[in-house]
C-alpha cells in the first residue's frame, strides 16, 4: 500500500535547520529557522515564564480535557492584548477567541472555516510571504493569491504597487496581513499606510485576515498592535492568529489563538460555534500547559511587568545586533549597501544574498541561510558576528 509513496520536499526551513544540526563543523551558524537566540547562541526559558510555571505546579489541580476553545482566563488574556483592555470589541463581546496549538494551529483553523463558510473565496498572501502560508491554505483546498509587497531593488515596501494589488481584490476575499515584523522581509507599513490600507478593505469589501506572531518584536506591544487596531476602526470583522512561540519563547508548547471579530456579539457566538466545530474535527482540544503559562503571565501584574521587560531586552539585543551587522560588513570593505537592516524590525530580514551565495556560504562556511536571502537576525551574536561577515565580505569580492 505505502509502496508507491514519493518522498516529500523537505520544508524550506525546517529542513535547513535539519541539515545544520547534522553538520560536524564545530564553527557552523545557523540563521535560517526562526527562533530568538542570546548572546550565548542559546534559546532561554524567560524568567516569567519559569516563575509562572512554578506557581502552577503547585496550584494545577487535573489533567482533565480543556474545551474546544480552551481556558477562559487565557481567551480573555489573549483579547487583552490584542486590542486593548477597554477596547470595545471586548466590552461589546464582539471577539471570540480560542486557544489553537500555536501560529500555524491558528491559521490552520482558519483556513477550513474560510474553506467551509466562504468556500468561493480566494485567499491573498504578500509577495513574499513566510513559506508555510501558502501550503497551509493550499492543503484545505484555498485558492491561492499573492499581492505585490516588497520592493526588492530599494529594500523597502512598495507600497503604490500594494495599493494598486489590492484594489483588484473582490469583495469576499480573504487578504492576509503580517500584523507586525513582516516575515521574511522585515519591512512593515508605517502607521499612516496602515490607515491607506484599512480605508481601501472597507471600500473594496475583504475581509483581513491578520497573522500576529511577533508582537512585541518590532517597537512594543501596544504599537505593534497598530495595525489591527487601525483596520478595526474601519472594518467590523476580522480574523487574527496569534502566535506566542516567539514573545514568551514557548515554541514547543504550541500556543497561539485564533479570533473571530463580528459585527455582533450574537454573530461572533454563531460563527465561534462553527470554528470550535473546526477545531474538534482537528485535533478536539488545545494542550494546556502552555496556555496556562501565558494566562498566569498576563493575569498577573508583577509577572507581566517581568515579562515585558524581558521581551524588551530580546527586542533591543535584535536591534543591536541589526546595526553591529551592518556596521562590521562596512568595517570588512564590502561596498554592497546593507544598511536597509538596521532599518528594518523583527526577527528578519531579506539580505538581498542570491541563491548562489547562499549556497556557498553553506558549503564553504556552513553558515545555514533560507534560499531566499532571507536571515533570522535573532541568531546573530557577537561571537559569530566577525566569521560571519568575513565570509560574506569573501563571498562578495
Ligand atoms: N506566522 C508567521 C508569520 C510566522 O513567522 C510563524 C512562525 N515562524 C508562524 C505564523 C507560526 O507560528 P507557530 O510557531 O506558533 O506555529
């Protein structure tokens, strides 16, 4: 029966970052998946979150199944930071949210109820977009389209060429917004763009679909929420897939949240209906532990305070290192102009590296890049910094 199965392509990401595990180099670099690293190339458990994990052991009662949605202290956290304590899609109850195993969990939801409620509907994703976006969507049967994004020559967003993609969307369309620290790309809209887009999705009729995985990567939590708050101001529904493997470094708990904004409270609590129905043909019901970590954290002012404070220092080491790498390829002589990095926020940035040199740098030098160009900034440190950039200065001469 399984005779006549093809092996699938290995995952753009998570296959490189395979490959570099097997790698025997002692001096190997690994700037492709991901995942934030400290000074030391290590990925800690934050401070808060141990915290918070002791004081569940002690008060964690039963193991018993959560519900479809998961814990109430959770979903409500989760509203919180999305758009606001008082905001009034909370006090009107226009949002439900349920707990999803992380990001991909929550795009994942979201798909089969785009599939199964607008099952006309074509789903537009930037150009480029993180690599998984399309198979996600693509593997519940959505048709797939992309919007013109980035602008390679200049390193920056071409935002006419944005304007002019999305006034072709029809009306009953999904659009898929990065809410913050664009991946791969690095370059987000600024505040007034924000505005120019939520203007046009109420005029042309799309829904938005906002896929939040780095809030408080870019500039803090509250302005990283900007843009989702400045659509909701103009649009009355919504969906957002949170991911909390990056903010409070929980990868493998698998946290993240899908919400549902409505017009009303009642269709919010209609449509949910239909979301927890996707999720119990899924996977039935979301782990616990990880959601009851971010809960305790947000629940609690001291452990939120630490948490913020903790998140800020991952922010500003990336920040750093932003600029220590483009100030050391200057130092090394390359002419090549890479300051666009340190203007650009989150985990990543497109280098403007070709495939070709991408490839060197790994055989050469078994410095682990996605094909793309694309480098996660956040696996920079001061100690790969110099080998780093005296491959690249070598690659480019
Ligand atoms: N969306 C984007 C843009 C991401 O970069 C990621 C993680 N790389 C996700 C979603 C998925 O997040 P998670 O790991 O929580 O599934």
């Amino acid at each position: 029966m399984f005779e006549h199965i093809q092996a699938a392509p290995a995952d753009p990401i998570l296959g490189l970052n395979d490959a570099y595990k097997n790698d025997t180099n002692p001096n190997k670099i690994n700037l492709g998946v991901g995942v934030y690293k400290d000074e030391q190339g290590n990925t800690p458990i934050l401070k808060a979150v141990k915290q918070a994990e002791e004081r569940l052991l002690v008060k964690e009662k039963t193991k018993s199944y959560l519900s479809m949605e998961g814990a109430p202290a959770y979903r409500t956290a989760v509203q919180k930071l999305l758009f606001g304590s008082d905001h009034n899609i909370i006090t009107k109850q226009l949002a439900q949210t349920a707990h999803t195993p992380g990001g991909t969990g929550a795009l994942r939801v979201a798909a089969e109820f785009i599939k199964k409620h607008l099952p006309e509907a074509t789903i537009w994703v930037s150009n480029p977009t993180w690599a998984n976006h399309q198979s996600v969507f693509q593997s519940v049967g959505l048709e797939v389209g992309s919007y013109a994004y980035y602008d390679a020559k200049n390193k920056s967003l071409d935002f006419e060429a944005l304007l002019a993609s999305l006034s072709q969307i029809p009306e009953g369309d999904v659009v898929l917004f990065h809410g913050c620290c664009h991946n791969p790309t690095g370059v987000d809209p600024t505040p007034e763009q924000w505005y120019q887009l939520a203007k046009l999705c109420s005029k042309q009729g799309f829904l938005p679909l906002f896929d939040f995985a780095y809030q408080g990567f870019g500039q803090n939590l509250t302005d990283d929420a900007q843009g989702l708050r400045t659509f909701l101001e103009h649009v009355p529904e919504m969906l957002i897939a949170s991911s909390f493997s990056k903010n409070f470094g929980l990868y493998n708990e698998r946290v993240g949240a899908l919400t549902i904004v409505c017009d009303t409270a009642e269709q919010a609590e209609t449509a949910f209906t239909q979301v927890k129905r996707c999720i119990r043909t899924n996977y039935s019901n979301p782990p616990s532990h990880g959601s009851a970590i971010v809960a305790e954290i947000l629940n609690d002012a001291d452990l939120y305070a630490l948490w913020e404070s903790e998140l800020k220092d991952m922010r500003i080491r990336i920040h750093e290192m932003r600029s220590l790498f483009v100030n050391t390829l200057r130092a090394k002589g390359v002419s090549q102009d890479f300051s666009f990095i340190s203007q650009q926020q989150g985990m990543f940035s497109f280098s403007g590296l070709t495939p070709d040199q991408v490839a060197q740098l790994r055989k050469d030098y078994s410095i682990y890049i996605v094909g793309s160009g694309r480098i996660s900034v956040a696996g920079l440190t001061h100690d790969n910094m110099e080998p780093l950039c005296n491959a690249i200065a070598e690659i480019l001469k």
